[in-house]
C-alpha cells in the first residue's frame, strides 16, 4: 500500500521574540497552527546527573555520558561530541556515552582536580547543530 501524505509543515520563527511555530497546511485547505517546542534555548548537560559543582571519585566512575535535559523536558536533542579536559589533558569524545580513552582520563582523576566539559556539540530534532556552555567538575 502507497502512502500519500497531505500535510505540507513550515516551521516559522520570530525575529524578534524567538518563537517558533508549525504552520501545516493540508490538500483541503484548512490551515492550522500548533506551538512548536520553544525551550530549545533551556537546553542544558549533566554528567552522572549534575550539572556541575563538586563531583566524587564513586560518581565519576558510575557516570556513563552526558545527558541533554531541558527545563521544560519538551526540546530533545542528540550528543554529537564534546571535549572532556583534565590535568591539561584533552579527549574528544565523539557521542553521548564515554569512550574507553575519556573512562580512562576520567578514572585517573584525584581529590582537588578540576574536570570540564566543553564544546557540547548536540543536534536538535529540526536538524539545528549547536554548541552548549560548558560544565565543570572539582573532585572531591
């Protein structure tokens, strides 16, 4: 059986204010307008469910990736990579879950070091690929 589908979507966004709506339009002519999830800008990271502060060595090691969450849970998005730093040392980790090298660097980290999270490249569900700010992390 061939699908047809009858629905055109135009995703608009306001200049102004940033907000974003579907305008779907059918073969009937009926045009309708729904709210578009707009808390794509409340997008944040965590790591082994924080977002930052202090960290122990027991949730370092049970931390498998990041996670993308927003304040609204309505916006998803994917982890593309991000560049995980310790002790002047540097791995880019490619994807949400951790590396066999990032396990590695996190694993050698000690009371007082200080870990980041940065360049938290993630791709929304409208094919938008953007940057988050960074999360830090002091082992305690």
């Amino acid at each position: 059986m061939k699908r047809i589908y009858t629905t055109l979507l135009i995703l608009i966004t306001s200049v102004c204010s940033g907000q974003a709506m579907f305008l779907s339009i059918n073969i009937s002519g009926q045009d309708t307008c729904k709210d578009v999830p707009q808390n794509c800008d409340s997008l944040f990271a965590t790591f082994a469910s924080k977002k930052g502060g202090v960290i122990t060595t027991k949730e370092l090691s049970l931390g498998k990736g990041l996670a993308i969450k927003s304040v609204a849970a309505i916006c998803k998005a994917r982890v593309l990579s991000y560049n995980i730093y310790l002790n002047d040392i540097e791995v880019i980790n490619y994807g949400p879950y951790l590396t066999e090298q990032a396990k590695k660097l996190l694993s050698s980290a000690k009371p007082g070091d200080d870990i980041y999270f940065e360049f938290i490249k993630l791709k929304e569900p409208y094919g938008y690929v953007r940057t988050l700010r960074a999360i830090s992390f002091t082992v305690k």
